[in-house]
C-alpha cells in the first residue's frame, strides 16, 4: 500500500514535469547487439508522448564505421506509410507501430554493421525529437584466404608468404606455420589494408567510453606475411596459412621449392681433375697403342709384297733360261 502511494505522487509529480516539457522520450533497452551473418536481429527503441499518435513520425538511420560523417536512413514511418532503404528493402520492417519503434533486420550482412540512430517526433509535441543511438555488430566466420609468395627462390635468396583475407568478424587471426616436416609456427607480421576503417573505429571509441566497436569490427582487407631470408634446401616444403576467429577457420598452402646448386668444395675438383687428367692419358695411351698396331701391320704388309715381288722375278729368271741356252746351240 506504502508503496502504491509513493508511485502515485511520483507519478503526479512527474506528469507536469513531462507536460511542461512537451517532449518525445526515447529510450533504448539495449545500446549494444550483435547478430550471426544471415541471421535476424531486433533494433529495440521504446519512446514515450502525451499527445495523439496520428502524426508520429520514426526516422531510422546508420552510420557505418568505414565512413563515420555519412549517415544514411534505413526506414522511415511517416503519416502511416513505411519507407525502406532499397539497401534493406525486403529484410527491415517495424515490429509494434505505432506504440513501439523497435525493427527487426533479417538476413543480416557484414555490411548491416553501424551504429543505428532512432530519431521520434511527433507534433504538436514542441521541443527535439527524442534520438536513441546503438551499435549493430554482424559476427561472421573468415572468409577464403588467397595464399601468395614473392621473391628469389635460389639459394641465398629471400622470400616473402603472405596470406589475405577479406572478411572476418571479429577480425580474424592469421598464422603461419611450415607443415613438413614437423609443424613449426612462424612469426607472422600482421597488416590491415583499410586503415581508415581503423581510425575510423577508434575515434568513435574515443567519443563513446562505455561501448568499444574495434573488437568485433569489420576487418576489411587483413593480410599476414612472413619473411624469410638466405633460402636454403632445407627452406623447401609445404606452408600452411590458418585464419581463424570464433565462428570458424579457413586454410590456404603455399609448396615452397628452393633450387640449390650442387656443392663445389676443392677436394671434389681436384678429384674431378685428376679423373680427368687420367682419362686423357690412357685416351692417348689407346691412340700410340693403335698407331703402332697399325704402323706394324703396314710394315709387315709391305715387306710380305716385297718378298712377293723377289720370288716372282726369281721364278720368272728359271723360267726362261732354258730357253736361251738352247737357242745359242742352234
């Protein structure tokens, strides 16, 4: 009973305060949501007025964190008609007109996330329409890295893996690891390619001390590399670059070959130069071996026709002698 009491004259004492102010109230049951890529999501604002509703007026916005100075409308409730962004066209509609400005926002992207303003006026009510603001912030697994490299794949050169990933939320951690042939982790030097989007976070979180938007912001272009330098044989194998946040993991490789020249140390050229030099020799050793084969063949081809030749002449001397002798008797 006491405390009946005590909410009427709170409320008595509060109903002049409200008419003098002539003013919508708006308040947010919540100042921060997060929803799952492709999933619903309600965006409450509650508001409070004395007069009638027939000319109520709820102007929905979104800031996004890449580019803070650009607000844009998402829906708007004006004189009975529902206009839609035709960015949410056919996903964001109201949930309780006229008594309620809350929304629902179905299949939700990575690109929804901003911070949302709920702007009510509603006339003859004098004075600022009523603003409630919060943050919308969409999670969503990391998306396919593309894995690269770049550099001198000879021995003593250098070589740089780096692995990118476009989207993440919260953003994504990119680590690199040699697979073969024992997993080993790699020092990896994390970059982002939109570093606007990241002054951008900050500076709201600057203005804003009792909501952070950096940890699960979008992550835009994210890269991470790894260096490596005077490359060696032992440098060659298989590379593993694993993005992962709270939703998921995604993987990219890179099979890394280093050509290295055989070694040249001198006992191995001397060996080289003395096989070499023995080869020549016994090369030379078969030449003067067959030249004199040959040079003795020669010479006992010609001593047999010479012989050849004695005998002939010999035989032909027999021959014809007989002949003569009886001749000089005639």
């Amino acid at each position: 009973m006491f405390r009946s009491r005590c909410w009427l004259v709170f409320t008595i004492c509060l109903l002049p305060a409200a008419l003098l102010s002539s003013a919508v109230r708006v308040m947010l049951r919540e100042t921060s949501v997060e929803a799952i890529q492709g999933d619903s999501v309600v965006l409450p604002c509650s508001f409070f007025t004395i007069s009638p509703l027939s000319r109520l007026s709820i102007i929905w916005t979104m800031t996004p964190l890449s580019d803070p100075d650009s607000p844009a409308q998402v829906i708007v409730f004006d004189h009975g008609q529902v206009i839609a962004s035709p960015a949410f066209t056919g996903r964001i509609a109201f949930t309780g007109i006229p008594w309620s400005a809350d929304v629902v926002l179905n299949r939700t992207r990575v690109s929804d996330a901003g911070v949302y303003r709920c702007v009510v006026s509603n006339p003859p009510e004098t004075g600022d329409p009523g603003i409630g603001e919060l943050s919308l912030t969409v999670l969503a697994p990391p998306s396919l890295p593309v894995c690269l490299w770049e550099g001198d794949t000879d021995a003593g050169g250098s070589v740089t893996l780096s692995c990118g990933v476009a989207e993440g939320v919260p953003t994504p951690t990119i680590r690199w690891e040699k697979l073969q042939p024992n997993p080993i982790a790699l020092p990896t030097n994390m970059e982002s390619k939109n570093s606007a989007l990241a002054e951008a976070m900050e500076t709201h979180h600057d203005r804003s001390k009792t909501c952070s938007f950096f940890p699960h912001s979008p992550s835009g272009d994210m890269s991470g590399s790894v260096h490596i330098a005077n490359v060696s044989s032992q440098t060659s194998g298989l590379y593993r670059c694993s993005v992962t946040n709270l939703l998921g993991s995604q993987n990219c490789y890179i099979n890394l070959s280093v050509y290295s020249p055989p070694h040249s140390t001198p006992g191995i050229l001397q060996g080289v130069l003395v096989t070499l030099s023995m080869a020549v020799v016994l090369l030379a050793l078969l030449v003067l071996v067959l030249w004199l084969h040959r040079s003795e063949q020669e010479r006992k081809w010609r001593n047999g026709r010479e012989e050849a030749e004695e005998e002939d002449e010999c035989y032909n001397e027999i021959r014809y002698t007989p002949s003569l002798i009886k001749r000089s008797f005639v």
